[in-house]
C-alpha cells in the first residue's frame, strides 16, 4: 500500500462486510475497460463467505 496510515486492519474490513447488504467487486475485462459487478453476501462465521450474483450479466 503506498500509505501506510490509510491502512485498515481485518476487523474493520470484516464490520463492514456484516453491515453490507451487498457489495460491488470491479474488474477490467479484456478491452481494459472496468465494470461492476454487485453481488449479495453473506456469512456464517468469519471464515466463510458467501456471494450471490444474477445469473444473467457480464461475469
């Protein structure tokens, strides 16, 4: 990271995650342009996660 003070440690990452009722992942796809994918997630522990996307759409 090239800030070091703008790091955040795993348990604000993982408060986060329980108060997201979805997440947008972003990707470049092979022409280098970006795009969204939002996806549902859940949990059942810290361990396992689960993401839910349509079935339909740009994977």
């Amino acid at each position: 990271m090239r800030k070091e003070s703008r790091a955040m440690d795993c348990e604000w990452a993982l408060e986060v995650m329980h108060k997201a009722p979805y997440i947008t992942v972003s990707f470049i796809d092979e022409e280098g342009k970006p795009y969204g994918l939002p996806l549902s997630l859940a949990s059942d522990d810290d361990v396992n996660w689960y993401f839910h996307g349509a079935l339909e759409g740009k994977k």
